[in-house]
C-alpha cells in the first residue's frame, strides 16, 4: 500500500510552559517525575536540537485489550481476540525566551500539570478570532457549583448572538475563524484558518522543523504586540496570581474549608478541566489518587474528593491535591486511558484576602485585573449622581429586605412590589420590581455580600423589562398596580422609562465606586448599557448602612 502524501502542516495542540527555563537541563528536570514514569513503562526520550532549537523528545507505546470489549463479550455472550496498540510521542521545545509542547497522540498527558501557562491559548485565541464568526465558546461561572455554558456552531455565530454574562462569566476556551494568521498552514491558501485556544492552542502547525520554529516565533511576536480584539477583551478580565505570598495564603484558606469533607461540599464545587472537558462523557470509570491512598469510583464527585482531601495532615491538604491524580478510563477494567489531570484542577472555590476575591480554576488561583474593571468607574459614577433621582433611606444593619421594602413603603409612599409577580406565556413568574417609583420607576433593591447576588439583580432589571415586551404581561402588570397600590394605576400600554439598581453591603460596609465589587462593576455597566440602548435611564443609588 502507498505512503500517503507529506503534508507540510498537521492540527495539534500547541502549550507554554511556565517556570522552565528555555535550555535542555531545565527542561529535563521539569519533567524528571515524567521520565522516570516513561522509563518505568518502556518508554524513551531523547535530547535533541530542531531547527536550532533544543528539544526533548518523549515517546512510547502500550497495547491492551479495548475498552469496550468486556461489554461486548457480555452482551453477546462471545470471545473475540482483540488488542489496541497505542503510541505517542510529546516534543519539548525551547524557542527563544519560552518552552513549549506539542503531543502526538496521548503524549500531552506527559506534560505535567503545574508547567502549563493556563492562559497562553484563549490569550492567543482573543488576539486574531473574528468575533463575527465564533465556532465554540466555553464558560465558566464561579460560585455556581462547577456550572460549564458551552456554545457550538460548525457554521459560526457573531459573538454579540451569544449569551456571554461579562459580570459573571469566565471564558475558559474560544474558538474562531481568523484572518491575517501567517502560519505554515494559511501561506499561500485562499482558505481562512481555524484556531481553538484554552490552555492550549489548537491549530495546524508546519510539521519540517524550520516551519514549526516559525510558527511559534510569530504566536510569541502576536502575545507580545497585539491586543485583544475589542469584543473580547472583556476575556482578559482575570489574571492568574504569580505572587508566591499570596498563593500561599489563598491555599491555607482553601486547607481550612477542606478540614470538614461535610461543610466543604457547600464551599467547593466540581469542575471537569479543560483537558478532559471533551472525552468527560465517555468515562465509565475514574481512579482518584489523593495522599497515599487510590481510590477507584465510576464517577467522579466533589464528595469522593474531599473525602480523600479532609484525611490529609492539616496544612497538607492542598499539596495533596496538586500532587494528586484523577484518571479517566473509557471502560470498567480501566484498560484505555481517556484523561488524567491534577485533582485540583477537579475542583472550584473561591476565597477573599481583604476586598480582593480570588477564583480557583484549573488549579489555578485567578483574580479580576482591577484595571480593567476600573475602565467603568466614570460610567459608573454618572448612573450614581442623578441630583434629580430617587432617594431611599437608610436601611438598618440587620434588617432584611421585605421589612425594608415595608418601611420604605411606609415612609415614602412608593408602593411595594416585592414578591409580586406576573406570569409571561412561555412560563415561570416575573417579579417586576421590588419598588414602584413616584414617576412609575421601576426599583429593583438588594443587599449584597459578593457580585453574585447584585450580577442577580441587575439581571432581575433586564428580564423585567423584556418581559413587559408583551401585551399580557403589561396587562397583569396594570393590575398588580391597581390591587396594590391603594387606588394607584399603571397604563395597559406602560412601559418603564427609567429603572433604579439600588443596594447596600449585607455586612454594613459602605460601597462606592471604589469599593464596589470588581465582578459587579463589569455587570453594573453592562446592563446600564443595555438598558439605555432600549432608551431607558438608569440610577444607582447605594443605600446607607445604620446600625439597627
């Protein structure tokens, strides 16, 4: 049979490696853990040079049954001699001031898992996508129990079709057509290229040496003197935590949570990592090796894992889940090997060192660039000095809402909304607003101890205003006024002109625009924006503490 055609390019997924030094000992003793484990299994590697480049070469093979083939053999009562033989091989190479690596095969999951730079792909991948043309885009919410919002189009969508919470949303992976790419792959091709960035990127390289040293030399030359396309810049909205001091003080806060494997289920919650994000539904087993014990489940829960963190020392805790192991296997024996990743890239938590809020994602403590949520702050600052808006009085430390709102109610004359819905034709209730204004504003009103709650709030402004879109729904709204509010009426045709975001700290700290939540000031001027883009105003009145 012919050898098939030499292609000058393949589809791979290229990593950064972060803290390895660009020359082969450094490289080497960044993957000693790795080469040991190669040698162990039969594996080799070798020290080279590519294209003037020094690189190390991982490589091996092992062969099994398949994975299905014990379903197989049950469910038709048959024996069949099948084995799969398996290869890969993993290039390490130092390019100018970086590391990187390239698998073949499984060979990428010889990289080990505190190397990889978790950003250098969706970096890359918001500096040259065409935000017109968005194949796939993957999002993270923290505080929300490990949520993953995924949307795939194989024809492309416009980045502005999708549903994308700026406020609250981590981008974890994007993937794009692009243009102006001067890679092996799209020289000399009338046909736009693709790119998929994560932690990695995933595109075509040049597979000769020279083309692949290229390649890298002109994604480093991008990182370094482009920015980000301006749709996506929100994306690089988080920065991940170098500072060793911190580092450390952020681990010994996740350590004490994970003390009571009971109360930790509450805190943290259960991420599937980018690297085994795609082949997570196929695992019909997992192995959860964490301190000195391996424990096998069919599935992977956050339960199981901080079960095997809260035996640990304490202080220890942490380390044991970054030295740890969480394997995926495609079948029961545990034959064929789908994933591995650090248990701590299994989990997400978050932690607050002063006003600073920090998210663990992928292993990695991430922290809001306050820089870019400060771009808001004059916007911001306008919505909050409207000499002609609505005043509300001070809300007594302690109180909850509902006898706020009842003495606002009573104090001002504004008729109390709250709890008080309407019931729009495709389902659910709507509350319109909390408070009803002396000019029909609409007040929407919250006490707050994170963004959570206010992203909720702003987001409660936006679906009561699409909701009032419909006829029906203005018409109950009519009617929920007039029963309410003594004699008071709202048109059958009302639609609101202005609506109030109002708020105050659960813990009685003042808020301003300097104090106010990095992750709330990003949705605060998102939805202001969207609001007065439909011709509504917007204030933002922040409530006074006073001690009950």
């Amino acid at each position: 049979m012919a050898n098939p055609p030499l292609t000058h390019s393949r589809k791979a997924t290229l990593y950064r490696l972060f803290g390895v030094e660009p020359d082969l000992d450094s490289i080497c003793n960044a993957f000693k853990e790795k080469l040991d484990q190669l040698a162990a299994d039969g594996g080799d590697h070798y020290r080279t040079s590519l294209a003037g480049c020094p690189a190390l070469v991982l490589c091996g093979s092992y062969e099994g049954p398949p994975g299905w083939l014990l379903d197989a053999e049950t469910m038709t009562g048959m024996t069949f001699p099948y084995t799969d033989h398996r290869s890969f091989v993993l290039l390490v190479i130092a390019v100018d001031r970086h590391v990187y690596a390239l698998g073949f095969g499984t060979g990428y999951h010889f990289i080990p898992t505190g190397c990889k730079d978790l950003r250098f792909g969706l970096s890359l991948a918001n500096r040259v996508a065409d935000p017109d043309f968005v194949k796939n885009i993957v999002r993270r919410r923290p505080g929300q129990r490990g949520r993953i919002d995924a949307t795939l189009s194989p024809e492309g969508l416009p980045l502005w079709s999708i549903l994308v919470d700026k406020g609250q949303d981590i981008v974890a992976r994007l993937g794009s057509r692009v243009d102006g790419l001067n890679l092996t792959a799209g020289r000399g091709s009338r046909k736009r290229m693709l790119v998929d960035g994560g932690t990695g990127l995933n595109t075509r390289f040049g597979t000769r040496p020279e083309d692949l040293v290229a390649d890298i030399r002109e994604l480093a030359t991008i990182l370094e003197s482009q920015d980000p396309v301006p749709e996506l810049a929100f994306t690089e909205q988080l920065m991940v935590v170098r500072d060793p001091e911190l580092r450390e003080t952020l681990d010994a806060r996740l350590d004490a949570i994970l003390a009571c494997a009971d109360s930790a289920v509450e805190e943290i919650g259960l991420a599937v990592p980018n690297e085994c994000m795609e082949h997570h539904d196929q695992a019909r087993a997992a192995d959860i090796r964490i301190g000195s014990v391996l424990k096998p489940v069919e599935e992977v829960s956050i339960e199981a894992i901080v079960q095997r963190t809260e035996v640990q020392q304490p202080g220890s805790r942490v380390q044991a889940l970054r030295a740890g192991r969480i394997t995926l296997f495609a079948d029961r024996d545990r034959t064929e090997l789908l994933g591995r990743a650090a248990a701590i890239e299994w989990i997400e938590a978050s932690a607050s060192v002063g006003s600073r809020r920090f998210h663990l994602l992928d292993g990695a403590w991430l922290e809001m660039d306050a820089g870019f949520a400060d771009r808001h702050d004059e916007f911001i600052l306008d919505l909050m000095t409207d000499p002609s808006g609505i005043e509300l009085p001070c809300w007594p430390h302690g109180w909850h809402e509902k006898p706020y709102l009842a003495h606002v109610g009573k104090r001002t004359g504004m008729t109390v909304l709250d709890t008080k819905f309407v019931y729009p034709s495709g389902g659910g209730a709507v509350e319109i607003c909390d408070l009803l204004g002396p000019d029909d504003e609409l007040i929407h009103v919250k006490q707050a101890s994170g963004s959570a709650a206010l992203s909720h709030l702003f987001k409660q402004a936006l679906v009561s205003v699409d909701a009032l879109r419909s006829s029906e729904v203005r018409r109950q709204f009519a009617a929920v006024v007039e029963a309410e509010g003594k004699n008071r009426t709202v048109p059958v045709d009302f639609m609101p002109r202005k609506v109030v975001l109002a708020f105050k700290h659960r813990g009685g700290r003042r808020l301003d625009v300097n104090t106010l939540f990095p992750f709330a000031k990003i949705a605060l001027a998102e939805t202001a924006e969207r609001l007065q883009d439909q011709g509504i105003k917007v204030q933002v009145v922040l409530i006074d503490p006073v001690a009950a």
